[in-house]
C-alpha cells in the first residue's frame, strides 16, 4: 500500500509543468543536457521534478540554496539514472551543499581506539559521498565540471556513481547488476583495466582515466563514469571493453550523442 502511494505521488509529480525557469538553468548549466533527443529530456524533467522534491537539501558554509542549484545537481544527478531500473537513489536521503571548497575538521580518536598509525591530516573535499549518510557537494565544483563535460571532470556524476554502487550494500566498484553473465563480464573488463591504470599510476604514466581511479575499485568506477558521460569517444577509443561494459550498465550510449545540440534545434 505505502508502494502504491508512492508512486503515485512520484506519477503527479513528474506529470506537473516543468517550470520555465528550471528549464533556463538546466540548459545554461548543464550540457549534457542539450545532448539528448527530446524524448530524453522529457524522461529526465520527470526525473529532476520527482527526485528535486524528495530529497532534503541542505546549504552549508553560508551557501544560501536556490531552485538553480537543487535543479542542476538534480538533473546531473538523474542522468545516470535515465536507461536504469531504479528508486531514485533510494540510499540518498540528504545533499548537502556547500559554496566553495572544503577541508573537513581533523579525525578524533575514539575513546576506545588505539591508532595503529598516525591519523592522516584532512584533505579539501569538492564532493563526499556516505555509506549510511548525505551526499556533500562543492557548488563552484559542480557548476564549473557540469558546463566543461570536455574536461572530464563531474564531482556530481562520481559521488552519485559511489551511491549506485552503494546500492548492494558494498562500495566495491561492482553496482547491482542484472545476472551472472554481466557480472563475468563486468569483473573481468573492469578488473583488467583497474589493474592497467594502477600500474601506470604507479609507473608515473598518464592514462585516459585519472589516475585517483588506482585508489580503489569504488573509486576507479566513480572515476571511469565521469569518463563515460563526459568524454566517450576517448573512453571508447583507449578502452572499448570497459566503455560497452559501462553503456550495458547504464542502458546509455554517450558516444552517439557527441556533437548534438537539440536545444539549439528547437529555439
């Protein structure tokens, strides 16, 4: 009954016109955006209305919140999810945003800890994502990674692709996946690339992929999707395996895109 209900408020609020100025913002902000064919954009309006509402957003450091920034994170953050079967991130109960980059407080040692190795000093954060907790983005981050997808850099796409990999319970790179048949597949492509940007991030060579991909395998997906979104003819072109892998996954082909401008199309 509660599923029920659900969905139905999830169906009125993706049937409701979508704000003109919502529509101005995602086209100004977000390029990728102008990149789907109209039957897509109208998919992701419903998609932004739906997971816009449902979310509780949250301004950090001064960052006063406005439709144009829930909006934009929506809609990048939906991307992903336009080909999957999906609850609109069902582990995503809060986004915090904050204005500028951030450097978290230092880690305490718990009461009953005792340290086996000095505690790491805190690094800047432009984005974190929490196992059993909010998803933090850095707003001038998101902002510049959503209009320069040429760049290849989206901290939206990578920490949501950490939830999406959450999804199952672990952060171990390896997302839910239909069978067995795509499971073989995916561990051994994604596995032989992880170990190829690993050893050339260990040999000091560059690779198409950032080498904060070689951390771990969560990060090396989260990585390998800002890739796959941003610049798919280079991911196509240096690893085709692993960029049909990732399409199979997210039931989308970026690469067919490269190039169109419906927004343009229809003004």
């Amino acid at each position: 009954m509660f599923h029920w209900f659900t969905e139905r408020r999830r169906r009125k609020l993706a049937a409701q016109p979508f704000p003109s100025d919502w529509e101005e913002a995602v086209r100004r902000n977000v390029a990728h955006y102008c990149m789907l064919d109209t039957a897509e954009q109208g998919r992701l309006r419903g998609l932004i209305q739906v997971f816009s509402a449902e979310k509780y957003w949250e301004g950090a450091g001064g960052l006063e919140l406005t439709d144009e920034i829930r909006v934009t994170i929506s809609a990048q953050a939906c991307l992903l999810l336009l080909g999957l079967p999906h609850d609109y991130y069902k582990n995503v109960l809060t986004i915090l945003v904050y204005p500028s980059t951030v450097v978290p407080p230092p880690r305490k040692v718990g009461p009953f800890e005792i340290p086996l190795a000095p505690l790491e000093a805190p690094h800047p954060l432009i984005g974190q994502a929490f196992a059993q907790g909010p998803v933090i983005l850095i707003w001038d981050a998101v902002l510049h990674g959503s209009r320069h997808p040429e760049q290849g850099h989206n901290v939206v796409y990578h920490e949501f692709a950490h939830k999406l990999d959450m999804l199952d319970g672990a952060a171990d790179g390896t997302p839910p996946l239909q069978d067995r048949a795509e499971f073989g597949d995916w561990v051994a492509v994604c596995s032989r690339e992880y170990l190829r940007l690993k050893h050339a991030a260990e040999a000091g060579r560059k690779s198409f992929l950032s080498a904060y991909g070689a951390v771990n395998e969560a990060e090396f997906f989260a990585v390998a999707t800002e890739e796959f979104f941003d610049r798919p003819l280079r991911m196509r072109e240096h690893a085709p395996d692993l960029y049909r892998v990732l399409g199979e996954y997210y039931r989308q082909d970026p690469a067919e895109r490269v190039g169109r401008n419906t927004c343009t199309a229809e003004e």
